[in-house]
C-alpha cells in the first residue's frame, strides 16, 4: 500500500460543469426556480463554496433532502446526522486536520468495516487515503456538509488543547446566560441546532458574558493569517484577552452572524445586526458590525447594556454653574441644547440624560437616531434608514407633523438638516442633537459655515455642551504621585498653580487588571448663549473671541474642568493631557 500522494490530498473543486449539472438536477425536480440556481451559481463562482451547501444556507433547499438527491445520483446511502450518535473512540482514527479540510467523519465501526460520513461524494482520492491512514475497509455514507462540518467542529476542537485551556480559564462564566436572537431563515436554524452543545457556543457565550462583567464597550473579533485576536474595549482603550485556536475562525464568525440574524453566506459586505444576551434578569442588546478583511471577517459588537446607564445628570460630574445652566437650556420649552465630542465621548448618554429628566406625561419626545441604542420608555424613538429615504431630515419634517413638544436629532451633519432643526427649534420646540466640533465655540462658527444664517444660529441656539471621556483613578490601588515641571508644563504654562494640588495614580491591582485606572469621568464645556455671545454670533466673530467671551460668561474649558478633576483626585494628569487642549 503507498501513502497517499499530494494531488490525492488535495480537496477536489466543485467545478462549474459539476455545479451546473446538479443545478439542472434540482431544477428538473422542481427543488428550486431557476431564479434562485441563477442567484446560487453567481454565489459560487465567486466563493467556490459547492453549489449544495449554498443552496441550504440560502435556505433554498432543506440539507436532508439535498443529501437523498445526491445519493440517489451517486448510488450511495445518505445519513442524516442530526439523529446519529457518533462514537467518540473512532475520532482518533481520523486525524482533525483532515476531517476538517477533507469534510469526513468517522461514525462507527463494524469488525473491519469503518462506516465515514463524507460531504462530497465524488472525492475518491479521500477514500484512498482514509484505506491508508486507518487500514480499515471504508463504507462511505452521504451527509449534508452544513451539519457535517458542525460535528467535526463540535467533536474535533472538544480535544483541542488550546480551546481547553481557554475554556477552562473561563469556566464558570457564561454559564447562567441564554443569548436570544431572532433568526428566521430555517437554514440557519438547523445550522445552530447542531451546534447547541459545541465549545463554540460555550466559548462564545463566555466572552460575551466576561466582555459585560468586565464593563466592555465593545468586543473585537480579529481574524489573521496565523491567529485570532480577541480584545475588549475597556474605559475607552483596547486590551487583548485571549487568542482562540485558528480552526475555529470560520465557527466564531458563523456562529455570531447566525446570533445576529445575519447571511452567514454573504462575506463579500459588510453587515450590521443585533443580538440579546440574559444574565439572570439582565437582557443586554449588542449591536454587531462585520467587515470583510484580508483573512476572514472582523466583528466588533457593541455592548449596549441598560443596567450600567446612568442617566441621571447629578451623577455626571458636573460643576455646579455648568449643571444649573445646563438643567435651565433643558427646561426651556424652546431653543436648541447642542452637544458635541468625538466619537465614544458619551454624546449620546448626556442627551438621553436629559430626555429623561424632562420626559413627563404632558410632553411629547420624538427622537431620530442611527441607530437607536437604548430604548427609553415614554420616548418616541425612530431609527434611521437612509436606504429608503429616511434620513434624519426627512424624519424631522415628519416629526413637525406629529405635534411634538421636544425633538432629539441624533445628529446634525448637513445643511438641510441644520436648516430644518433651527427652524424648529425658533418655532416653539426644544431641539436637542450633536455635532462633531473640537470644542463649544467651534460649534457656533461650524453651524455658519454649513450655510444656516447667523442670526438664527444666534436667535435658537440656547446652550452648547462640549464633552470628553477620561479614565477615573482605580480606588483599590490609588495612591499619590508626583510630576517633574516638564510634565505640569504639558498641562499648563502656569505650573505654581499646580503645586498646591495633590496629584494620584493608580498603582495597578487586580480590580484593574493592572491598569490602575476603573471606570470613566466626563469633562464639561458648557457655554450658556449670554446676551453678548449673541451679539459676537451676529458680528461674526471667530472661535478664539468666542471662547474669550465664554470665559469671562463663567465657562469652564475642557481644560479648566479637567484641572478640576486633578483636584479632586478624580484622573491622572496624563488623562487631562491626552483628552484636552489649551
């Protein structure tokens, strides 16, 4: 007997002949449209996945009744593996790298006969080898490829030595959870029923459950050529948890599409979807984006947990005039409270703090987002689809149809949109929305510049809120620290100002995984519209003027806030640097 040759190793292609002559096969037994094979084979010459396996996960076709049309056209018996129990000690005749790449899998064995459930049953180079590898007589039997490769995934990585290794530093976690998604396509689902009790989903459900009780923002799925990278955002920076075996690239990335409700065929465009976690009495929503990548699909879920929302504006940390000035702006049945950040500096969060202190019985909030994060009670919330038409300017003239008293746009990015808010806002309604600006003055001097008419900008805008985000001092381990004058310039040119402070750091313990710092504290720039900044709004005057006026008003700059939250032992100096400027 000689050992198996390279050409023999090498899985055979589903060519477009092969895949055009089961197509008509399917057709001629009224299995699908001729629609649907145009639709799969255009699927197929662009992924080269074999025509069968498409069909299923398009939901086209059901897998079993695929695997008996095969067989009959083989001349082979099929199996269906959902009601077969494998014997776990014929694994180790079968190597995991080959059952993977070569789609095979050892069911059971008869005194020198070893039954195989192949997917491609025109692969005879397979047989060849596995006569080889095994020195048993082969009885190959038929599987749809779809569960095949879930059991091969399921019954091969159980013994993988990595995975272990990481389930076992998670074990306990994710334990008590139930992930909830909302998957319709009956592909899919016959694709997670065999998968129920695979170290995937145990691994999955763990990280999504460490991700919350690590207080993550975001979770990172990153596929390389050589490994996979998982990282959580963490008080706004990114730290690498763990690298999962690189087998299991194609199930990780299935599984959560099949959990998001997404198409587990499409990896050509991105996709966005949806997914809830219960912990307990806990439900907690992840918003999940894929992007195709050099090497697979990176996911990022986004963790929008409601139990950790504070939504109270005492709890902010704000200064005592910028919280009045604030509270009063919101109060205000008219005018427009604009809040503006880069992206992950808590925009959102301020403005649904302030829906909420002002949603009563007697008023009438309507909001337009993209998307909506958290869902507020007594709140009209509507999520944008600019796919058919409903952009936030068209969900603003809708909005003014519908008799609201306050109004939350989620963003102004244009001058329409801009032109229709101020109209609103001078029209007897309280307009909320955000912007990308560096800082509150620039706000006024970037809504011009859009092209809306100074003297309304004057005329609506009643307060701009500009907010960063800044690690707060781990508690466990905070202890005080120094900085030479080189450091405190970088803070101020004015250093004996800061001689009298006593500044911390923290140390770094297990609280904070070693990071010395917990949580997050924001720093506020609120600049009230006072009647003189009106009067410079009108004269046009510039951002430096503007902020100039603003002082003298009583704001506080970024800066100025974030010098207070050194006072208090709140965040390092090297925070206030990084997010603030002079």
């Amino acid at each position: 007997m000689t050992a198996p040759n390279a050409a023999a190793q090498k899985r055979p292609v589903d060519t477009a002949h092969t895949a055009e002559l089961l197509g008509e096969l399917l057709l001629s037994q009224g299995l699908l449209t001729r629609e649907q094979l145009d639709q799969a084979l255009s699927e197929h010459r662009s992924s080269h996945l074999r025509l069968g396996l498409i069909l299923v996960r398009q939901g086209v076709i059901d897998e079993l009744e695929l695997t008996k049309v095969l067989a009959r056209q083989y001349r082979m018996p099929a199996v269906d593996l959902s009601r077969f129990e494998v014997d776990p000690r014929m694994l180790k005749l079968v190597p995991a790298d080959l059952a993977l790449k070569r789609m095979v899998l050892p069911l059971k064995r008869e005194g020198r006969t070893l039954t195989v459930a192949v997917a491609d049953p025109a692969d005879q180079g397979l047989l060849e080898d596995l006569k080889f590898i095994t020195r048993y007589d082969l009885f190959p039997v038929l599987a749809g490829e779809q569960t095949l490769r879930m059991l091969i995934e399921k019954h091969y990585e159980s013994s993988d030595e990595q995975l272990q290794t990481i389930l076992k530093e998670m074990e306990g976690i994710g334990e008590d959870v139930e992930v909830v998604s909302d998957i319709e396509e009956e592909a899919a689902a016959t694709q997670q029923a065999a998968v129920d009790d695979a170290p995937v989903v145990k691994l999955i459900n763990g990280i999504l459950t460490d991700a919350v009780k690590r207080g993550a923002s975001d979770i990172h799925v990153e596929p390389f050529e050589h490994e996979i990278r998982i990282r959580y955002r963490v008080d706004g920076v990114l730290q690498e948890v763990m690298k999962p075996p690189l087998k299991m690239k194609a199930a990780l990335t299935s599984r959560i599409k099949i959990l998001s409700s997404l198409n587990i065929a499409e990896r050509r465009v991105p996709q966005d979807g949806r997914l809830k976690l219960k912990m307990g009495t806990r439900v907690i929503d992840f918003r999940v984006s894929t992007l195709p990548v050099l090497f697979g699909e990176k996911i990022v879920m986004r963790i929008l947990d409601k139990g950790n929302l504070t939504l109270d504006l005492a709890k902010f940390g704000f200064e005592p005039k910028a919280e009045a000035d604030l509270m009063k702006a919101i109060l205000n049945p008219y005018g427009m409270v604009l809040v503006t950040g880069p992206t992950g500096s808590g925009k959102t969060t301020t403005l649904y703090s302030a829906l909420q202190r002002i949603n009563t019985v007697e008023t009438n909030i309507m909001t337009a987002e993209d998307p909506v994060e958290y869902n507020l009670p007594g709140i009209n919330q509507s999520p944008m689809r600019a796919e058919i038409g409903l952009t936030f300017a068209a969900a603003l003239r809708a909005f003014l149809r519908q008799d609201p008293n306050i109004i939350m746009i989620g963003e102004i990015r244009d001058l329409e949109t801009g032109g229709i808010a101020i109209k609103a806002a001078l029209t007897g309604h309280l307009v909320l929305s955000t912007l990308h600006t560096n800082d509150a003055p620039s706000t006024i001097v970037r809504m011009i510049d859009m092209g809306i008419e100074a003297f309304n900008v004057a005329s609506a805008v009643n307060l701009v809120v500009a907010q960063r985000l800044v690690r707060r001092i781990c508690t466990g381990c905070k202890a005080p620290a120094t900085y030479t004058d080189g450091e405190l310039k970088s803070l101020t040119e004015d250093i004996e100002s800061l001689r009298r402070i006593q500044f911390y750091k923290g140390t770094g313990c297990e609280t904070c995984a070693g990071t010395g710092y917990k949580g997050r504290a924001g720093l506020y720039e609120v600049m009230a519209m006072t009647p003189a900044l009106r009067r410079m709004v009108l004269t046009g005057a510039s951002i430096v003027e503007l902020r100039d006026q603003a002082v003298v008003d009583g704001m506080l700059t970024l800066r100025m806030d974030g010098m207070k939250k050194l006072e208090r032992g709140v965040t390092t100096l090297e925070e206030v640097v990084k997010e603030t400027s002079e």
